[in-house]
C-alpha cells in the first residue's frame, strides 16, 4: 500500500497487455504501477505496443486494450488448464504446483511436477480425481475445498464453451487462504461458434495477421506460411498433399 500526494490509499496495481497470446510479461506487456503517474505513464507505453514472442510468430500482434487491476497478495502459483487430447481423443484436465511459467516449460525443465487427468463427456470431474489433485498439488483443509471447486469449474467451463484450450496460469492461493484466477485464457474451437455466439463476438480482427483477417470477412480459412506457391484447396489432407509435392520438387 503507497499514499498518494493527496494522502488519500493507493493500492498497487497490475497492469496487463490485453493481446491474444501468452508470454506478455517477458516481452514488457505486464507491468506494476504504485500511484496514478505510473499508471498513466505504463499505459500509454503499452498500448500500440507490438509484442513478439514464440506465441504471435515474426510478426507479432497489437495492443490496443490495458487491463488495470489491484494487485493480488500471493503465497503460492499453481497451473490449471484443460485441452483436447487428439492421441487419445479426450479432453484432459493438467494441472501443476508450478504456475506462473509456460506449460510447455514446465514440461520440458520438470515433467514430473505435471498430472493429466480425463474429462467425462459432461465436464465432471469424479470424487477420486479431486482427492488427487489436491494431494498433488498440496491444496489442505479449506483450500483444497476452494481449490477443487474451481477446478470442477474449469473442466465444466471447457466442455460448455467448446474450448480447445481453457487455462488459469496463474492460479493462486493467497495469505487469507483464497484461491484466485489472476490469468487466464480461452480458445474456442471456430466449429462451435455458431451455438457459442458470446465468445465468438469477441474476435478481434487486430490480433491477427491482416491477410487471415480479411479471408475471415468470405468465410476462408487462410493460414499465412513461408514460400513461393500460394495454394487453394478443397480439405486439409488435400492441402497438407498438394505443399508435401511442391516441397518434394524443390518449390516453397
């Protein structure tokens, strides 16, 4: 807590780059503000602001929104996060005691510190499964009791919305015992936009390369790649054929 010059509280706040992809804090888009100049000052630093990183490729994407929200007092980062399993044709609940970093980095630096778990057809999570987590994730007492809500909540939430990715990173357990969602972020399958017309009202044509921007005003799928031959096609496997025989006779 800092005072202000008109002596009236101030709380610290958090503010986060509003871009479609993840890893904005490593490429300046989170940033603290402890009084009302640092809040302008970071504001208008970040937006316009292009961030680039592994997630948005070379080109990068556009803030044009800032979020601004009070600072959370934070004991312990957890990661929760649900997906579509295509090996084994499922959607499947990860979760980690390690939040705060990258799925994929946890992964790669601390496998073990990573649990999946199936999700029924419904969103439900059974009795068990809970326990599990919680032992895993070393949630006890009232805690785990918040904390296996929310997790029931997310895995819920990702069959509703037809998600193909749903994830809170970080989610945190703070001082008091509370278990909050500090981040998080959705990707609906497009398939389902048309009975998940909320979420699909969201697309924002900034946050993606212009040329898929425009194809998406005709109803194409444009996906923009490296190269010399442009190709229109009829089905993925059609396509994935027709680039595999350019390549093979020396073409891009």
């Amino acid at each position: 807590m800092s005072t202000t010059t008109k002596n009236k509280p101030f709380v610290d706040v958090v503010i986060k780059a509003q871009v479609h992809a993840g890893g904005r804090g490593k490429a300046g888009g989170v940033k603290l503000a402890h009084s009302r100049q640092e809040i302008l000052d970071q504001v208008r630093r970040m937006l316009g602001m292009q961030i680039i990183n592994n997630q948005t490729g070379p080109a990068g994407v556009i803030a044009h929104k800032v979020m601004i929200s009070a600072l959370s007092d934070i004991k312990k980062e957890y990661y929760v996060g649900a997906i579509i399993d295509r090996n084994n044709a499922q959607a499947r609940l990860i979760v980690s005691p390690e939040g705060g970093m990258d799925i994929e980095e946890i992964a790669e630096k601390m496998p073990e510190r990573i649990r999946t778990f199936p999700i029924a057809l419904d969103g439900a999570l059974k009795l068990y499964q809970l326990e599990q987590i919680s032992k895993f994730m070393g949630w006890k007492g009232d805690v785990a009791k918040k904390g296996q809500k929310t997790v029931a909540a997310l895995a819920k939430a990702f069959i509703d919305t037809d998600a193909s990715l749903l994830e809170i990173n970080p989610l945190v357990e703070t001082p008091t015992g509370d278990i909050l969602a500090v981040d998080a972020k959705l990707s609906m399958d497009d398939n389902a936009a048309y009975r998940q017309q909320e979420i699909a009202s969201y697309y924002d044509p900034t946050q993606v390369p212009s040329n898929e921007a425009r194809a998406k005003e005709f109803d194409l799928a444009y996906i923009a790649l490296e190269g010399d031959t442009g190709c229109m096609v009829n089905g993925a496997g059609l396509a994935m054929a027709t680039m595999d025989i350019i390549q093979y006779y020396g073409g891009r």
